[in-house]
C-alpha cells in the first residue's frame, strides 16, 4: 500500500450558512470526494433558521481530504480544524 492509499482521519467544524440549508454539502464529501464521515456534534437552530455548525470526522487520503476541504472553501464556509481552535 502506497502513502497515497492510506486512510488518515481529520476532524474539523463547518457552518453551514443558512443559504446552504437546502443543498446536500456534507452528502457530497461522502458522493463526490470519496470521504467517510462520522457527525460528532451538530447544532442547528430551531426552525434551521440561522447558521449551523457540524462537527465532523472526516476519513479518507490526504488528497480526498484535500479534495473535500477545497470543495468547502469554494463554498466559502467557515472550516476550523484542531490547529485552528485548539481545545474542542
């Protein structure tokens, strides 16, 4: 098996903008990059009438990650990772 095969995991935090409440963002990491994701934590307002944010357990290789981080960045979504805001 090649580094390129390896699985790693990565666990980040993503707000979904209430603009994107309609559209499938998490269903396409797992669809289109490739990832499997475990939903730690998630919160939504009630009536999903403001932002939400979803903690989340991506797995998959570093480029499907990459991939998948990349696609979130298009979108313009706060992404944090554990660098970012430390103790979570």
């Amino acid at each position: 098996m090649t580094d390129k095969n390896v699985l790693i995991s990565q666990r980040i935090r993503v707000r979904i903008t209430k603009e994107f409440h309609q559209e499938p963002v998490i269903s396409r990491l797992v669809s289109d990059y490739g990832l499997t994701i475990n939903i730690k934590a998630a919160f939504l307002g009630q009536n999903a009438n403001s932002d939400g944010w979803f903690d989340l357990d991506l797995q998959g290789t570093k480029s499907q990650i990459a991939n998948g981080l990349s696609y979130l960045q298009e979108l313009k979504l706060e992404v944090w990772d554990e660098n970012r805001i430390g103790n979570w």
